[in-house]
C-alpha cells in the first residue's frame, strides 16, 4: 500500500504549511479556538432563524448549522445550543412547534449580524435590528418580510448530542416562499440568484457566484 502523502513545508504559492494536532487545539485561548474551529470547515449557507415564544414575543437568530435530512418527507435539521436566557430559539421551537428559516442577502447582512448579541427574551431582534416582521396563516413563527427566500417548519424530533449538550433539531417545511423565477424547469433552487449570501466562522460574509451545473454522476 502506498504511504500516505505528507503535507509540503511550503505550498505552490509560497505560504508556509504548518500541522496543528488536537493538543494544540486545547491549549488554544477559547476565543482564538472558536473562530479557528468555526471557520476551518468552510463556508456554510446562513439563515436567520424565527420563533415566538408562548407570550407572543418575536425572537431572530443567525444560523450556520442548517443540513439537509430528507426530501420525502422534506426534513431540514439544524444544530442549537442549549436554551438559556440569551438562547431562546430552541425554548421557543421546543414550546410552540414552529418556525422559520429566512435567506440572508447583502442588503441585511449587517442587521443579521446584530440579531447574535445576546437579548433577553424580552427583547426583540426585529425591534432592535429594524428588521420587518412577515406573518403567514401557514406558520404561527415569524418571517423576515425582506429576506427573498422563507422556509416554514414543523417540529419533528430533537436529538440531543451528549458530547456538548447541544441538539439535532428536525422540522419538516411545510410551506415556502421564493421567487419563481429562480426556480429551474428540473426543481433545483438558484439561491445565488435570489441574493443570498454565505458566511465563515462567526464574523465574515462572502457574495456568491454560480460556477457550473455538472450532470450527474455515473459510474
């Protein structure tokens, strides 16, 4: 069997590699070590995520963690932190069943932003950040008016992850509001087209470009 290749000292383009192991990791300042971990996996599709809490209050925040489950039924699962005061998204789906994943594009990326600094569960995110509230008779949670792309869903299951008290939530969409006109004759969604943006780590935002379509794979 071949060996496995080992990583050049110095890359094509001049940069110095380096090899960072999991010790190294540890010792890490926990800030440093947050922004390295988040950010060295890649970039990640965001969406602002709304609830309403029992009471009737608007709660939004970011998210990075949304993964594709299933397509029938049409499941989406996203990783959330434990419920605290300044956490209130999974309280919020856990007590009322829904909510909602909303596109985040260049003109609201900032506003975005702001929607993850810790409020109180008094304290709307939309009211602080400026943000409009969208309201459908589909879905109790609510929407970001501006956002081109809006996902309604329906808790399904909550899986937690002992390793660090976080949790696998499972909606399943049922209702979606998008333009048509990025909509492709074969079903696939043009997100691009629609504005969206991406994001890396915790603090950095990047445009899209579509690249290529490639037919698909066979043997």
């Amino acid at each position: 069997m071949k060996a496995p290749a080992q990583p050049d000292n110095e890359s094509t383009d001049g940069a110095i590699s380096t090899r960072i192991l999991v010790s190294d990791i540890e010792e890490m300042n926990s800030r440093y070590r947050a922004s390295f971990i988040n950010s060295i996996s890649g970039f990640k599709s965001l969406n602002l995520v709304g609830t309403i809490a029992k009471d009737g209050q608007h709660n939004l925040a970011p998210f990075n963690s949304i993964v594709h489950i299933g397509s029938n039924p049409p499941y989406l699962g996203m990783i959330a932190r434990p419920a605290t005061e300044s956490h209130q998204t999974l309280s919020n789906i856990i007590a009322t069943g829904y909510y909602t994943l909303n596109s985040v594009s260049k003109s609201i990326m900032e506003q975005a932003h702001q929607c993850s600094a810790k409020y109180d569960a008094n304290t709307s995110e939309f009211e602080q950040t400026g943000l409009e509230v969208f309201l459908s008779e589909k879905n109790i949670a609510p929407y970001v008016l501006s956002s081109a792309i809006k996902i309604g869903l329906e808790l399904v299951e909550i899986i937690p992850i002992p390793l660090n008290q976080t949790s696998l939530v499972i909606g399943k969409i049922i209702e979606i509001i998008l333009p048509e006109s990025i909509i492709s004759e074969d079903g696939f969604v043009a997100i691009a087209s629609a504005g969206s943006i991406t994001c890396n780590g915790l603090d950095s935002y990047y445009s899209v470009k579509a690249l290529k379509r490639i037919p698909y794979a066979k043997p």
